[in-house]
C-alpha cells in the first residue's frame, strides 16, 4: 500500500527542483503568460490547421511585435551615431535660446556662465567618450535581452503546440498538494489575471505610442513616427521608454533644437509615467476585477521583489489570491 506524500513536501521538492531553472525565470514566466494570452486565438487557429502549424503562426506574431522596437530603435539611431559624434554644439546660440526660453528663461539667465559651462562640457563627442564604457554595458544587455528573447519564443511555440499536455501536467501536479476542486479554481484565476496583465500591457504601449506621436512630430523629429512605434513598443521593458527619449533628445539637441530636445525629455516622461501609474493598472483591474491600488501596488511591488520578471508575476500572483481567497 502506498502512502500519499506530505503536500509541503511535495512543495519543497518542486522549488529545489526548479531551482536550476531561476536564470531563466524571464523568458520562462514571459512564455507561460503570452501562451495564457494567445490561447483564444490558438484555439481558433487549431479549428482550421494543425496545432504546430497554429502555434507557430502565433509565435510569429509575437515575434515581429517583439522584433519591432528593436529594429525601429537600430534604424533610428544608426544613422544618426556617427553624426553626433562629429558634430559640436554652437555654445553661443544654446544660451541665447535657453535665456529666452518661457518660464525657466530669467532663472538660466541669472546663471548664464553656469550653462555656457555646462554645454561647453558637454559636447555630444566629450560625453560619447566619457560614457563609453557604459554604452558597452548596455549593449551586452541589450544582447542577454535579445538571448533570453530568443528563448521565451522557443518556450512559447512548444507551451502551444504541446498546450494539452502541459495543462494536465500542471493541473495533475496542483491536484497533488491540494484539492482538485481548488486546482481547478487556481488554474482559472491564473488564467484569466495573466490574460488582465497582458491586456494592461499592451494597453500601455498603445497609450505611449498615440500620446508621442504629437510630441514627436511637433518637435521637428525626423522619421517621428517611427521614434513613436518604439517608444510605444519599449514601453513594455522598464527603462525602454528612457532609451528612446534621451536618444531622441540628444539629437534634437545636436541639431541646435535644445528647447525641443528638451521637451520631448520631459513631456515624454510624463505620458510614460502616466502610463504606468494610471493607464496600465486600470486596465488590468478592470479586466481583472480587482481595485486600481490593489493593481498599482501589485506592479510596483512584484518589480521591487522580483526584477523584471515581477512586471508579470506580481499582478497575476495578487489578482489569484484575491480571487480565489476572496471572490470564491
């Protein structure tokens, strides 16, 4: 006769198990929620085609929307690099604009010797040297990023193609710690918050990418709508949407458009931050249900404890409890 094994067990064995799998946890949670999000449309797909044939459509899609930004932000800023290392900032004219600027412009003219420095120092090639080391760093992680991008998409493809198989493995292996029942519940509030967080995502993006589109074009941007779709689509990396406005920033101010350059930095960072702030957690509430602060501090806290990867676990793991603690 066997014996059941202790649930905590059980648990505890489960977590030494994945333990080797932490490096990963990025691209392994991203694959899990964006297989939750796709699976309407995979099942539709599947009416009419083969399953692989279904899921590899659908990683397709997330492919190009992953790839987008990416590309946009390369094609951009390639052309425009070796520009700004060659060009010199006429020190003289800047101050006279900045002077003459609403608002802040008496307060930069009582300081008029401190922003001649100020520019002076910081000539586009002074600062592309001085931070070079740090242009390196953010390509490697751009590159790790790419890496682990590569790999949630692989997930992504096996998790819809095999979605059978790996629903019951899950739900089987829920059904050993707890009740069936409650397996059931957990595995349908799973769904449904990890869907509310992909539609806050996107939802996000929309909002950067529509509110940039007149800040770009008012400001003389070149190619503004492609410096828009970036924006909008990094918004979905913290600090992506930071890349994008400093870069587009600098040159504006490279080309003599300082007030401009200056703000497209600000107005820019104010739709970002609204966006994450206002925008995104309501949307996730509202498809979830659940209050907007509850929302709110859900996002912020899971970045806070789990990096990146929090953007996605923290709001699925509140918006569960919630509903199976509370709502069932």
């Amino acid at each position: 006769m066997t014996r059941r094994l202790d649930p905590w067990f059980l648990a505890l064995l489960a977590a030494l198990g994945l333990l080797p799998f932490v490096p990963f946890a990025v691209p392994i949670v991203a694959a899990l929620a964006l297989a939750a999000a796709s699976l309407p449309f995979q099942v539709r797909l599947e009416a009419r085609m083969p399953a692989w044939l279904a899921a590899s459509l659908v990683t397709l899609a997330w492919t190009l929307l992953a790839a987008l930004p990416l590309l946009a932000l390369g094609a951009l800023l390639a052309p425009a690099l070796p520009r700004l290392a060659q060009v010199r900032l006429d020190v003289d004219a800047l101050t006279r604009a900045a002077v003459h600027a609403p608002w802040i412009g008496s307060l930069l003219a009582a300081h008029q010797d401190a922003v001649r420095a100020w520019l002076t120092q910081n000539q586009p090639p002074l600062l592309l040297q001085q931070h070079l080391a740090e242009i390196r760093l953010v390509g490697e992680h751009v590159l790790t990023l790419l890496m682990h991008a590569l790999l949630a998409l692989a997930l992504l493809w096996a998790v819809l193609w095999q979605r059978g198989h790996v629903a019951h493995a899950l739900r089987s292996s829920l059904a050993r710690i707890v009740s069936p029942a409650l397996a059931d519940r957990v595995e349908h509030h799973v769904l449904r918050a990890t869907q509310a967080t992909i539609v806050g995502s996107l939802g996000l993006a929309l909002w950067d990418l529509l509110l940039s589109l007149p800040l770009f074009a008012l400001a003389g941007m070149p190619r503004w709508y492609a410096w828009s779709i970036a924006v909008g689509l990094l918004s979905v990396i913290p600090g992506g949407t930071g890349v994008a406005l400093v870069s587009a920033a600098a040159l504006l101010a490279a080309q003599d458009h300082l007030l401009p350059g200056l703000a497209v930095l600000a107005l820019g960072h104010v739709i970002t931050l609204s966006g994450d702030v206002l925008v995104k957690p309501k949307l996730i509430g509202a498809t979830g249900h659940a209050p907007f602060l509850l929302v709110l501090l859900a996002i912020f806290g899971g970045l806070a404890m789990f990096g990146m990867v929090g953007l996605i676990l923290g709001p699925v793991l509140v918006l569960t409890a919630r509903a199976v603690v509370f709502e069932d």
